[in-house]
C-alpha cells in the first residue's frame, strides 16, 4: 500500500512546483508510513518514458529530492511505497514497474496471488521480476492492452476483470505512457489499513491526515497549465475528491480527460 501523485502539465515541469515546496514537503513526510522505497517516472522532451526507482525511503535519498527539483517533464508519477504482507523491500519490487514506455505505480493489495496469476498468459508471467500482486496487475494491463491494440480499452478490460475477481481490494494506480496518463480509483469495498497504522504510532493523533478511514481516498485539481491527482495524506483544500470506483485517462498533448467505462459492455 502506497501514495501517488500525477500531473499532466502543458510545460516540462518539476515535481516541487507543482506540489509547492510545503505540499511537497508534506507528501515526503509520508515516508513515516510509506517508506519502503520510491519511485518517479516522466514523459521526456523525446516522447519517451524515463523512471527512477530505489528501495530506500524517499526521505533520506537525496537522488529523490534532486530529480524532484528538475523540470523533467510534461508528466509524470511519483510513488511511496508502504510493504505489506511481508513482501521484501527490493528493487525488483519498488514502484513504478516497467514495459518499455509504460510506467505503473499501485496503491492497494490484490490476493491472493495465485488467484492473479491465473488471469495471465504464459507470456506475462515469464515477463514477472519481482514478489508484488501490483507486478501482476500491471502484467494484467500491459496483456490487455496488447490483445486490444488500444490503450483505453486495455485498461478498461484490465479494470473490468479485476472488479469482478477482486471487488474488495484497493486497485487505485497510475500509469504513464507515451500519450496518456491513467488514474484509476477503484476501491469502495476496500477497508483502510487501521490495524497497520495504528501498530507504526503511539498515538491516533500521530496518525497522517485521512489515513484511517479514507486511507485509498485521491483528490485532483485542474489549472490553466495542469492537471494533478494525489493520494490522502496532503492538505487538498480546493482540490476535488476523484468519484469512488473511477478511471480516467488524461491526453498529455491536451491535457483533456475522458472518463472510461469501468461497466461490462
């Protein structure tokens, strides 16, 4: 379980400028849950995907803080990640997970694992690195997306496949590819993780903002240059709480958003 922040911006543009330095500051922070590595990926001046991923915490990786402070690009991911269900803290498993120009960042648990696999071809799972159920689902993505031929379509039959094997499990992500942004919040049966965040502080008071009871909750903004989605845990107000069981797909030429549709056809 992890924290998200993307942006389609109409400009190359940096993670600490859009978020503030404040907001910014707050995001990081997050690593007193969520610090079980980091991971960044930009869409480059050239139209091709970049990533940057460590299993270190974000806030003690200076690599984090410098690519944060770079224009890198007109979009962009950038993930927290929380480790549970004693999966190992390795680059094999630190978000965001990688298919040539495609960038995937997850918040959430889906399981079991066995039950995941079976929705994959020989082919994806021989292209499997690493322990994680969000590993899977990209694989999951990428698979749908190459039986469909059409990004928007892949992503819908993805989401549709795993809402009706895993209707209690948290599917919130981004994914970033060379023309679009993908932010799916799918997780109105999902139960925030309390028992997990009450055993890492002394206190509930301790406890991030929204964190025991709108723990999978994201928030967006749109501004003349940008289009922003966040996970809880920053200071949102003005910002706008994402519909439950969404997805949308963001243009990053247009920044234009389109709903897709989540319902069988």
């Amino acid at each position: 379980m992890c924290r998200l922040f993307g942006y389609v911006s109409a400009a190359p543009t940096a993670v600490v400028d859009e978020l503030g330095e404040e907001a910014f500051d707050e995001f990081t922070a997050l690593t007193r849950v969520h610090g079980d590595g980091w991971g960044m990926a930009w869409h480059d001046a050239d139209g091709s995907t970049k990533t940057a991923r460590s299993p270190l915490a974000a806030d003690v990786d200076p690599e984090y803080a410098r690519l944060a402070a770079q224009p890198l690009g007109t979009a962009g991911i950038v993930h927290l990640r929380w480790a549970t269900g004693g999966l190992p803290v390795s680059p094999e498993n630190t978000h965001p997970f990688v298919d040539g120009n495609f960038a995937f960042g997850h918040n959430g648990h889906v399981g079991p694992m066995d039950r995941l696999e079976a929705l994959l071809t020989p082919e994806s799972l021989e292209k499997l690195r690493g322990d994680t159920d969000s590993e899977r689902y990209f694989r999951l993505i990428m698979q749908c997306i190459d039986e469909t031929g059409d990004e928007a379509e892949g992503v819908s039959k993805a989401l549709r496949m795993l809402m009706s094997e895993f209707p209690n499990d948290s599917l919130n992500a981004l994914l970033l590819t060379p023309a679009h942004l993908f932010a799916v919040h799918v997780n109105s049966r999902a139960d925030s993780p309390k028992e997990g965040l009450r055993a890492l502080f002394e206190s509930p008071d301790a406890i991030p903002a929204r964190h025991e009871n709108e723990y999978y909750a994201m928030d967006y903004q749109a501004t003349d240059s940008c289009m922003q989605v966040i996970s809880s845990g920053v200071d949102t107000q003005g910002w706008t709480p994402v519909p439950p069981d969404t997805a949308a797909m963001i243009d990053i030429e247009t920044r234009e958003l389109t709903r897709l549709e989540l319902l069988p056809a």
